[in-house]
C-alpha cells in the first residue's frame, strides 16, 4: 500500500484548491473563513494521551488535564506514567475510564508490545488493527491520531462529532448524517479527505463554540 507523506504547506494549499473546485459550499467557507489551522498532535505516547483525553469532552477540558498530568508525570513518558497510582493521576484532572485506557497504552509501549515508530512507517491498516487492541482505542481515535499526529492527507475521522454537524449545517439537512453515509460522502473529497475535515471544523468553530472533538 503507498503511504502518502505528511502534509505540509504546500500540499494543504494544493488539497483546498481541488477540494474547492469539486464542491461550493467548500468553497464558499474558505471564502468567508480563509484557509483553516493544520491542527497537529505530537506524535507517539503523548500524542495518544491527547486524542484519549479528548474523547467525548470539550477542547479546553482536555487541555486543562493534559496540563496538569505534563506537571504531575515529567517526563510524560511510558515507562514514567506506569508509575503513578489512581489517585495521584485523578488528581490531575483523569476520570477512572480514561486511566484504565491510558495506562493500557503506557502498558503496551513499555512492555514493547506496541511500537508506533514502526507502526507509523507501515500499512495503516497494519497500524489501526494494532492501536486498537488498546482498550480505549477505537477507530475515533485512530483517525485523529493518523490525520493530527501523523499528518496523512486522506485520514477522515467520519464518527467526530465537529463533522458531522458541520456538514449537516453546511448542506442544511433536516437529520444528521451517519458516520456510515459520510463516508460515502467523503469518497469525492479523495484523496484530501483530512484537508476536508479540517474545513469543515474550521466552518464549524466559526458557528459554535460547542465542539468537542478537535
């Protein structure tokens, strides 16, 4: 399978311009917005953690905890974070659900069970299969991790929330879309489906202060 290199500057500014002349209401939010922000993720463990974290809360909530576990577990690496108790890491701010999911994954890299440097130069279907034996770890998060942390242009998280209801507004339908129907949708927006999201959240956060995903 061709692993597609990492987006940057240039090919984002390619990405919108077909993405653009294949739809108008595309076009019409980089009109009124201009280009969205590359939102980027770090790489590896503590790129994890912040897509874990993010999970089903709102943005400033997800920052605010990874803030203080970045005090409390320094340096925030696998083998340091196995070290600290319950306790201590709900003290920064982590429900019981999200330690049992982040410990998994510091479990996981520790142990050399899991090594994502290797990961991220294979298959990503290779790669999905082996993050999501992680408890905690659904395909959500695979998405963002691939299109945040990895930079892969076609990465298109179709279950996030901030899509969904931008597209929903953006073509004024009565119901939202399903992950499933917007991965349909998606298939014209290849191969820059992550440059499409990323429209769409930048739509999105121009109209609500409400979203949770990104």
């Amino acid at each position: 399978m061709l692993i597609l290199q990492p987006l940057t500057e240039e090919t984002i500014a390619l990405g919108i311009q077909e993405l653009v002349s294949r739809d108008n209401d595309l076009a019409e939010i980089i009109q009124t917005y201009g280009y969205p922000p590359n939102w980027i993720r770090e790489k590896g463990f503590i790129g994890l953690i912040r897509i874990i974290l993010g999970q089903q809360v709102s943005v400033a909530s997800a920052n605010a905890i990874f803030k203080k576990l970045e005090l409390l577990v320094n340096p925030l690496t696998p083998e340091h974070f196995i070290k600290f108790d319950d306790l201590q890491l709900q003290s920064a701010g982590l429900s019981r659900q999200k330690i049992v999911y982040t410990r998994a994954l510091a479990a996981a890299i520790a142990s050399n069970s899991l090594d994502l440097d290797k990961l991220e130069l294979g298959d990503e279907a290779i790669l999905r299969a082996e993050l999501t034996k992680i408890k905690g770890i659904g395909n959500w998060t695979v998405d963002i991790y691939l299109m945040m942390s990895l930079q892969r242009p076609d990465a298109f998280p179709a279950s996030d929330l901030g899509v969904i209801l931008a597209y929903q507004k953006l073509k004024d339908l009565p119901t939202r879309p399903t992950p499933q129907q917007l991965e349909v949708i998606a298939e014209k927006w290849r191969p820059w489906r992550a440059i499409a999201t990323r429209i769409l959240w930048h739509y999105y956060l121009n109209n609500t202060t409400k979203v949770k995903s990104i």
